[in-house]
C-alpha cells in the first residue's frame, strides 16, 4: 500500500501509559480491542484492552506464538482493521476510524507483493507516480531507495530475475520511498531461509538507523526481535504479557509464559521453607538450597515458581558455602562444539538445563550418570507470576525496575 498523508500531523501531548507522553511519541493504542465475528456469529476477542506507547524512531517488534494478535495490531495502527473499542493515535493525531491511505505509514509484508510486469524502478516508484511527484525528484528519490537497500544498480530487472532476498529488498525500499513516518512489518523475513534471514535481519537494523524513522515489526521469531528491537512487547492470548528492552526481557522475564517462549529457560517450583533477608529459601537439606530475590510479597508456606537461565549456572564438584546449590546427576550430554549442553536431574524434582562453555580452562567434562552440584548467585534466580497475570506482571516490573 502506499499511504502517505499529505499534511503533516501534530505532535503528541496526550498522557498514555508506559513512556513519557511528549513529542517523541509516535504511536499510541488506547485501551484498544478487536473482536472478529465468526460466520456463525460466535465472537473472538483477538486483542484484548492492548495499552502501548511506541517512541518515535524506535525499533519496536510485537513478539508471540501464532494466533496471539500480532499481526491484527500491527493491522489496526495501519488502518486495515478497526478497533472494536479504544483509540490509536499517530503523532499525536487520533486515527482510530482513519483509511490506511490517509495514514502517515506504510506497510512490509512476507510475500513482496511486488508487480511481475514492471521493473524494479517502476515498482519503486508506482507511489511517488500515482501521487504525481515530478519525474526528476521521483528519479533522485527511487535511485536513493534502492542504494539503501544495495539494489542502486538493478533497478532495470524484473521481479522475477531477483532472489526472494533481494525481492525483500525491492519491497523494503518502495515503502522507503515515500519517506512514511512509521514502517510496519509483519514478518517480512518469513519467507528467507535461516542464513539469509540473519543477513537482512543486521540490514534491517542498518536501514532502521539511517533513515531514523519508527520501525514497528510482527514476529514469532526471539532470536529476530532479540537481535534488532530497542524494545519487545511479548503478546500471549491478545495481551502483552511484557514489555522491556530485548535484556530485560531475556534476563528477567515476568511471567512463566515469557521464560519459556523466550530462549532456555529452567523452571523450579517449591514450598518457600523460610525467608532470608531480601531472599524466599526453598531448602533441599543436604542437597541444597534455592534462593530467590523477593520481587513480589512472598510468605512462609508460599508454593512459587522461579527461573533460572542455563548459561548462569555452574557445575561444580562441592556445593559452595553461599548462593544457590542443588545436587544432581547427568542425564543427557549434547556436545555443540563451543558449548555443551547438560540435563541434570536435580532434588528441586525437575530437570535442569546447563549450558557449558568448552573454554580452554574448563576442565570438568561429565558423562550420564555423573554426581554433580548446580551452583548460581541467587540473583540470576528469578521469581514468575502466572501467565496472563497482564497488568500485575506489568506493575510488579514497574515497581522492581523503579526500585
Ligand atoms: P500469526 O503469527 O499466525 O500470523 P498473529 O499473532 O499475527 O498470528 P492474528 O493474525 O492477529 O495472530 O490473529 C489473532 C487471532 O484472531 C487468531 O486466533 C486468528 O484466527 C483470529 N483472526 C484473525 N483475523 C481474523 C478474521 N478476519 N476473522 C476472524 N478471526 C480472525
């Protein structure tokens, strides 16, 4: 599509939750949700009372399994859907009810969806035509596109003379052209395989920077959010279960359901048995002890769920004096070259995952059957709350990265 608007809008004053209203904001969803309509009229609430504040020029990525509403809000802030209740504001101005053409942004899709009878400079600048821009400004404009995305020497093929990375390329640079405030993306790298994938992915971001204007992207891929955003919501069942930059997300994931759909994550569950300052204990006797900081209000007696990422664990012979340390035995070995990969069997009564190094000083290598301790700081301990706990998980974050 291509929907550029003609004036440009307003800047932002009104107050939204989880940025500083001001001028740098770019888009606002209000208390927005979308329910479908089956044909049998049965209604879907496929996006669920969403409140989201996205920076102007951020790299911002919507992150989710299939179905949880990614694509639909990347729809309704371009004007494809509209919002059953709520508002969406672009730079200030609502356009809630607005037609995609009349919005200041323009959209990347998965399948390039570029014209297979036109070159690739026509389709680049089938915008700036219809919108009767003088050919010399649209030459200078689509010449200057295409060398952003390293396609400045062939804009005189056709579609199907290219590869589907440099198709993506072609797609990337006609939503460019028209100079849009915001880009929205909905899993434009689907379609590439892995290697080319993580290319533009490092491209994308390139891209993002120079121009400098605010890039929204779909995905159900971490690795992809993770490497390219300055900030992620993580999306489950039409809410966003957590928003934070790609660290906070990764290192301290609120809910149960964001640790596991984020990287490796080992989940222990217990009884608290006692407290310990600022820490809940859960004692194992004489084959150790978890301790996890108290970010929430947690008692004596307490059932809670923590996590614990693989990478922060050691294996040691003897437990250490301080800290974490659990007793187990090996049950799986996966040799990965620069690292190896251990399920131990632990008296927490799961299973625990430990990424280790092969760096040149580790010596400790370990078969099935092995007797080891787990040992970490019980800061890379990390208490979860229920998945879907939506805006408690969000005000517990609020009131632990305040504090
Ligand atoms: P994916 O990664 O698979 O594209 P998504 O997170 O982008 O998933 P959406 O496409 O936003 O998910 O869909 C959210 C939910 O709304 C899904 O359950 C989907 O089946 C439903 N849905 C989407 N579009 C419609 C529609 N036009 N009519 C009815 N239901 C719809």
């Amino acid at each position: 599509m291509s929907t550029t608007m003609e004036t440009p809008m307003p800047q932002s004053d009104a107050a939204l939750p989880e940025r500083p209203p001001g001028p740098d904001t770019a888009i606002e969803l209000s208390g927005v949700v979308k329910d479908y309509q089956s044909r049998r009229g049965e209604g879907f609430r496929a996006v669920q009372n969403l409140d989201l504040t996205i920076g102007a020029g951020e790299f911002f990525s919507l992150l989710g399994p299939s179905g949880c509403g990614k694509t639909t809000t990347l729809r309704m802030i371009a004007g494809f859907e509209e919002a059953t209740e709520g508002r969406v504001l672009l730079y200030g101005q609502d356009v809630t009810t607005t037609p995609p053409n009349k919005r200041d942004v323009n959209m990347v899709f998965q399948s390039y969806a570029l014209f297979p009878h036109m070159d690739i400079f026509s389709n680049v600048a089938f915008g700036l035509r219809r919108h009767k821009v003088p050919k010399e400004e649209i030459r200078a404009r689509v010449q200057e596109a295409l060398e952003m995305v390293e396609m400045g020497d062939l804009g005189k093929r056709r579609p199907t003379q290219l590869s589907g990375g440099q198709q993506q390329r072609v797609a990337l640079a006609r939503a460019l052209v028209n100079r849009p405030r915001a880009l929205l993306l909905d899993e434009p790298l689907g379609a590439l395989d892995l290697k080319l994938r993580q290319t533009m992915q490092i491209e994308l971001k390139r891209i993002q920077r120079e121009v400098g204007i605010t890039f929204v992207y779909v995905t159900h891929d971490q690795g992809e959010a993770l490497t390219m955003s300055d900030r992620v919501a993580v999306m489950n069942r039409g809410r966003i279960e957590q928003l934070g930059t790609p660290e906070e997300i990764y290192e301290r994931p609120a809910t149960k359901f964001t640790a596991g759909f984020i990287g490796t994550s080992n989940i222990l569950a217990g009884q608290v048995d006692r407290l310990d300052g600022d820490h809940a204990v859960l004692d194992y006797g004489d084959s150790g002890r978890v301790l996890v900081p108290r970010r929430l209000p947690v008692a004596t007696g307490d059932r809670i769920e923590l996590t614990v990422r693989p990478e922060k664990i050691s294996l040691v012979d003897e437990p250490l004096p301080r800290g974490c340390a659990l007793r187990g035995s090996v049950k799986e070995v996966v040799y990965l070259g620069t690292s190896t990969n251990y399920t131990v069997a632990t008296a927490a009564g799961s299973d625990v995952v430990v990424f280790q190094q092969n760096s040149a000083t580790f010596r400790g290598h370990l078969g099935r059957g092995d007797d080891v301790w787990l040992s970490w700081e019980p800061d890379h301990s990390y208490l979860l709350t229920d998945s879907g706990a939506g805006p408690r998980a969000a005000a517990l974050e609020d009131s632990t990265t305040a504090g």
